[in-house]
C-alpha cells in the first residue's frame, strides 16, 4: 500500500459493482471522500461476468440469424460456421474499452481505489489486507454468485453462466437448467449458434416472474425456434462422462447432451464478511435493510444484489446514488421496486415495467383493473422486421397505466418510454395524442395507449 493512501473516509464501500462504483461516483460528485474496497475488477458481475458480455453473445447470435435467414429478404448467405474465438474476441473488446473508461472515471472521480478482499471488521470499519480502514459511512455492496443446486456440483460439463460465457466452442447441445432471465438468455444464444437447446424449468411457465401472457408468448416463440422446454418439472441429478452430461428429472426423463448449464438464480455474497458479526440483520444470506436502504446498524446501508429484490444492474446503480446522495444530506425520493424496469434479451426479448395484470388485480381489486393487448401484427416496422409479438398495457379503470408488458424483437428498447408512462402515472389518455414516429417499433407504444383511451387507428375492434 502507497504510504499517501488515506485511511479515514466520509464514506467507504465494499465492493466496487454496479451499486458500488455508482455510489462512490455519485459520493465524490457531492464532495465526500470515498474509498473502494475491491477484490477483483470495478464494474463487477455486470460488466465482466453478466450483462455486458452476454449482451455480446446476443448480438453475434442476431447476426448468426441475419446470415441464416438472409435468403428470406433475398440476400443470399449461408452461416458456415461460428468462430467462437472471434467471437470471445469482440466480446472482450467490448469488455475491456468499458473496462479502461470505468478505471479512468474512478481515477478523474477522486476516488481511492482500495485493492484487496475486505472485511466489516467494526460500525464503522473495513479490513483489507491486514490494515484498517475506517469511515463515517458504509456501504456493503458485495454482490452475488451463480447458485447450483443442492449435491450439484460445478465441474467440467456442469457450469453456471461463469464458465459458459469463457467456452471457446459452441456446444452441439445443451441442458438449461433453470428457465429465468440467465438460462433464457443463453438458450436463445446456443439456438443461433447451432445448438439444440433444452430447457428444463421446475416452475409452470419461462421467466416465471412476468406476466403470464410474456411467459406463454415466449415459449411459443421458442417452440418455433425449435428450443425444448420441459415445464414443472424438477432436476433430479447429473451423470457425467468424457462425452456427455446425461440428466435425470423427477418425472423419469433422462436427457442427453454435450453441457449442462445451472442458471437457477443468484445468491448473496456475504458469507464470512462480518456483516452479522457487527449486528447487520440478514435473510438467508441477503441482507435486510429499510427503504432507505439502511441496515439498522450505525450509519451502514447496503445496495446491489445482495439487497432483497431485482437483482439487476440498474437497480444497483440507482440505489447507489441514492445512498450516496441520502449520506450527502440530501432527501432523494426512495424507489419503487415494481418501477424498475425488466429486459430479457433473448430473442424475441421480453421487457416490462410496472405490475402484472394479476398483481394489479390483487392490489387495486378485480373490477377496478383493465388490460389491453396491442399485436405487434399491426406495426409496420415489425411487419418489416419479421417478429411477432405484442405490447400489453394494465391499467386502474379511469386510472393510469400500472403496467407495461412486451414481447417481439427489439421491443427491450421501448422500455424507456414504458417505464415514464407507468413511473409517472400516465393515463392512457395523456399518452395517446403524443406523436410516435412512423414506421417505428415504438408506434405501436402509441397505438396501444390509443386504443386503450379508446380510440384505435390501426387495429381490429
Ligand atoms: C450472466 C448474467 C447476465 C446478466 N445480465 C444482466 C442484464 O442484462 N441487465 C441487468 O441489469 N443485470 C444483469 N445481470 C445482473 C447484474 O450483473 C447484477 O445485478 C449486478 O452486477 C449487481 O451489482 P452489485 O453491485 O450488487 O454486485 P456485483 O456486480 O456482483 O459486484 C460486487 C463486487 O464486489 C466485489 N466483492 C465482493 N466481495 C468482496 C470483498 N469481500 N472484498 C472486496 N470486494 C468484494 C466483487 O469482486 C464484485 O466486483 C446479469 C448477471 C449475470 C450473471
């Protein structure tokens, strides 16, 4: 450690993900002094495990697509083979320039890059490396890890999203085990590249957590794809061989392929922290905090995954300036989990904001809730790109819009304006005389608030 290194702080942070690093940014910017304890590299499960290379892997799966497809819209190409070393490359590219402007913002943001594995040691105090470091303010923002089931052990075939985003081939075939957001995401990418995909989801229904008429669109949409799925039914265990996995489910299936992928969720990481050591109330492993996001114990608050809720990179980003602009002494407005908007990107994606139409029910009653559905059939610009799909609106009857639900290609880029309709509580009727562009996806946001307001253009009655 440099002898200049400070070690007192307005505020210091362990963990520089997504929450993290969006707290130290926004602590420095209103004048705090900052340390940031972390072990690995800043940006996180985000930017060097999750989102960002993923979204790689996405991309180059549309472009497999386009090449296989191309014919359909008379360009004629054939899809010879995926170079999976190429396509590590550009995802890594990717990676590494976000990589080096987030190292040069800490640097230009003044704050003190703390390098090591820390321990709450005190209210008021991390260990890193054998020294002490203490602050007015703590925030614990430690993240999460890929989970596995009970006796299924993560080796060789058996992997979490850590190793499948390093494989250096595209597997034949694949098991998914798990049918949430990250198991989604990778069948759809194997689908493109040429693998057969299975996934096995214990639950009734894909990303069990939408909307239901998301989850059932989805898993036509993947039944067209050609991707399998087994639902409500349970994993039962793995066998492995130099060749294979084979994997047994309770219902006496045995499924054969080349990998398995467990993407059964994520867990805290906050084992062995001392966190409850210094009093911090934990729930299996997640931290409890209020909705200011204290912990209830001295001045240390906590952000990020490991926080019950959404485990999403923007929810962690916002609670880190929010924490860091409440320790300022400013009185941000706390926020509203349902609020936070969703974006599966497999394809066709799945995006949404606000409630579903049963949670709606169940909150505001039965009569007083109203739902619409607008096909993407309708629209011209997913006409021209070939996807089907649909937006479906929830609203409180003579109320506004409470929920935004989409599925289709592309449609995870019209939840920016989703998600001002419902945080802002809209009413159809305020939406429906703003003026969508022609012909973009993003018509079809108007066409639905149209004729939820009562007065269609382009749909059927
Ligand atoms: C495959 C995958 C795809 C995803 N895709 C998306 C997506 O498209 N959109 C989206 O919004 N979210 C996505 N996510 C989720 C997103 O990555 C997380 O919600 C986000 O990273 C959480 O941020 P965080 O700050 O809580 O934790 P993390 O990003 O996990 O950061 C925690 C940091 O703390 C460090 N740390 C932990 N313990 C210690 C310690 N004791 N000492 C020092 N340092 C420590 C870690 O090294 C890490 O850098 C994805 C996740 C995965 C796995």
């Amino acid at each position: 450690m440099p002898e200049s290194t400070p070690r007192s702080f307005d505020l210091l942070i362990l963990g520089g993900g997504s929450g993290g690093y969006a707290a130290a940014f926004r602590a420095s910017q209103l004048g705090l002094t900052v340390g940031l304890v972390e072990e690995s590299k800043v940006g996180g499960t985000c930017l060097h495990n999750g989102c960002v290379p993923t979204k790689a892997l996405l991309h180059a799966a549309e472009v497999a697509d386009n090449a296989r497809d191309g014919a359909k819209y008379g360009v004629n190409a054939t899809l010879d083979s995926i170079d999976m070393a190429v396509v590590n490359e550009y995802k890594q590219g990717v990676v590494d320039r976000l990589y080096k402007g987030l190292q040069g913002l800490v640097k230009a943001r003044k704050v003190e890059l703390i390098e090591g594995h820390g321990t709450l040691v005190g209210p008021d105090a991390i260990e890193v490396r054998g020294e002490r470091y203490t602050a007015k303010n703590i925030v614990l923002a430690t993240g999460s890890y890929a989970r596995s089931l009970p006796g299924l052990e993560i080796t060789g075939r058996v992997m979490t999203s850590d190793q499948a985003l390093q494989m250096d081939t595209v597997p034949s075939s694949a098991i998914v085990l798990g049918g949430g957001v990250i198991g989604v995401e990778f069948a759809s990418v194997w689908k493109s590249f040429g693998a057969d995909v299975t996934i096995v989801e214990a639950l009734p229904h894909l990303v069990p957590n939408e909307d239901e008429v998301l989850s059932k669109g989805l898993e036509r949409a993947f039944r067209r794809r050609k991707i399998d799925y087994k639902l409500g039914v349970k994993f039962q265990g793995v066998e492995q061989t130099d060749s294979g996995v084979k994997v047994s489910l309770e219902d006496g299936t045995v499924l054969e392929a080349d990998v398995l992928l467990v993407s059964v969720g994520r867990g805290p990481r906050t084992s062995g922290l001392g966190y409850e050591e210094q009093g911090v109330r934990m729930d299996r492993g997640f931290v409890l905090t209020d909705e200011r996001l204290h912990t209830g114990v001295a001045n240390i608050y906590a952000v990020g995954d490991i926080v019950p809720g959404l485990q999403l990179a923007h929810r962690g980003f916002q609670q880190g300036i929010f924490v860091a602009e409440t320790i300022a002494g400013l009185s941000p407005q706390p926020i509203v989990e349902a609020n936070i908007p969703r974006v599966t990107y497999c394809e066709p994606e799945v995006a949404s904001v606000g409630l579903t139409e049963s949670k709606a029910r169940e909150i505001h009653g039965d009569d007083a809730v109203e739902a619409l559905e607008y096909n993407l059939g309708g629209n011209g610009k997913s006409q021209i790109l070939g996807t089907q799909g649909f937006i479906k609106l929830v609203r409180v009857k003579n109320g506004p819009v409470v929920g935004v639900h989409m599925l289709g290609s592309r449609v995870g880029e019209q939840i920016g304006e989703a998600q001002l309709i419902v945080s802002w509580e809209a009413h159809p009727e305020d939406v429906a005389p703003l003026i969508h562009a022609h012909p973009t996806q993003n018509e079809a946001m108007g066409e639905a608030h149209l004729a939820l307001a009562g007065k269609p253009l382009h749909a059927h009655d």
